[in-house]
C-alpha cells in the first residue's frame, strides 16, 4: 500500500545528502520570487527601463519553469535533466545579451552588437551541449570551442563596442555596464566548471568531489537573478535622476 502510493504521488521525498535535488528546489523558489519582485516592480519605472525590468523577469520565469520540471526530472530518475537546462539557456543566454543592448541603447548601440552577442552565446551553448550530452568522449574539443565564444562576448564587452558605448553612456549605465561585465567574467565561468566536474576528459580528477548539476544551479541563481538585480538598480538610479 505504502509503495502504492508513493508510486502515484505527486511529490517525492528529498533525501537530507540529496544537494541536488535541494538546489533544484530552491532555485525553482528563487526564480519564482525573483519574476514576482521584476513582473510586480516594472509599472514603478520610466517606461523608457520597463522593457529591461521586463525582460530580466522573463529570464527568471523562463528559468522557474525549467526548474519545475529539472526538479520533478531529477526526483523522478536521478539523472542530470541535461535536454532541459540547456534548452532553459537557449531561451535565457540570449535574453541576457538583449539587456545588454537595451541599456546601451541611450548611448546609440546598434542591432549589430545584439545579433553578434546572440549568436556568441548559441555557439558557446549549442557547442556545450554536443559535448555533455552527444559526444561525451570528445566533450573537452567541444569544451574548448564553447570557451573561445564565451572568451569572445567576453571580449566585446569588456573591450569591444559595448565598451565603447558604455563610456560615452557614462554615469550609472557605465557603472551597470561595468558590473554585467563582472558577471559574465566571473559568474559566467561558474559554468565550465561544472561542465568539467560533469564530463569524462584530460581534467577527471580536478573537480572530484563537486556536482555538476549542484554548480549549475548555483551558477544559475547568482547570474540570473543577480544580472536582473543591477538591471533594477540601474533603472532605479536613472528613474530617479530626474
Ligand atoms: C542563466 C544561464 C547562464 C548565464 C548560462 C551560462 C552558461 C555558460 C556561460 C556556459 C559555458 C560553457 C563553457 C564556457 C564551456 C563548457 C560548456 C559550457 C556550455 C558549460
């Protein structure tokens, strides 16, 4: 009877050591509170920030929904929902990009640099994706292109026309800017950690010890909500300028 019933219940039991299926818990939380506070908090600002409020709500709903279901995956066959964490940063990755063009606008940004940093961020993410989850035994070549894109966004923020803009933007959109750029150095490089933890190469041994999906998901919450976070502060600091 007992096992009856947990096989058609709806919730499943999270083991104490079960760091996995506890961060996917919390972070399906997390996203959930971040997109109320972005969806609650955008009629407050200028409409020229409510489309940047918005869309780092989109990031963190896009996300609470994938975590819904990579929570319920994990619990259900403990196995990493590798198909549904990148198909959430195909959606996300690239939204991240569009903030940065939509904070630079004021300063004149161009289309161009939207479009380059997309398709950056897809070859950096569908070149991941062949390595964790189609060719496991060459995951470290794949790794290796992923990195040069992700090297190359690096690249054009911290150096590039989005730098350029930012400067002539001065004042607190050059501050965000500077942050975001923080996040993709730093936050960002969260993720190739976790790749390396999670897949067979010339690097076993380096991360023992750690979880793939645990880094992930702690990469997740500190980019997505933190990224929508300075968006807010910036918007916060312009609105009140006036
Ligand atoms: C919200 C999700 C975010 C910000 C995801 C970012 C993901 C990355 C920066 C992933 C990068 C990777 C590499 C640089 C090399 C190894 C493969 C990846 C895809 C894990």
């Amino acid at each position: 009877m007992e096992n009856f019933l947990a096989s058609i219940s709806l919730v499943s039991k999270i083991a104490t050591n079960d760091y996995v299926g506890f961060t996917f818990f919390v972070g399906c939380m997390a996203m959930m509170a971040a997109s109320a506070f972005f969806f609650l908090s955008m009629n407050s600002f200028d409409k020229k920030w409510r489309t940047s409020i918005l869309v780092s709500g989109l990031i963190t709903f896009i996300a609470a929904v994938h975590y819904w279901y990579m929570r319920d995956y994990w619990a259900g066959f403990a196995e990493s929902p590798t198909f549904f964490r990148y198909v959430d940063w195909v959606l996300t990755v690239p939204l991240m990009c569009v903030e940065f063009f939509l904070i630079l606008k004021v300063a004149g940004a161009k289309k161009s640099l939207m479009w380059r940093l997309i398709a950056l961020s897809l070859i950096m993410l569908v070149t991941g994706y062949f390595g964790e989850a189609v060719y496991r035994d060459s995951a470290w070549v794949w790794g290796l292109i992923s990195g040069i894109a992700y090297f190359a966004i690096v690249y054009e923020i911290w150096f590039g026309t989005a730098k350029k803009l930012a400067e002539e933007a001065g004042g607190a959109v050059l501050s965000a800017h500077k942050t975001l750029c923080w996040f993709v150095l730093v936050g960002w490089a969260i993720y190739p950690i976790g790749y390396m933890a999670g897949t067979p190469g010339w690097y076993e041994g380096w991360f023992t010890g750690l979880n793939m999906d645990v880094i992930y998901n702690i990469g997740d919450a500190v980019n997505k909500i933190g990224f929508g976070l300075v968006i807010y502060g910036l918007a916060v600091a312009k609105s009140s300028e006036k």
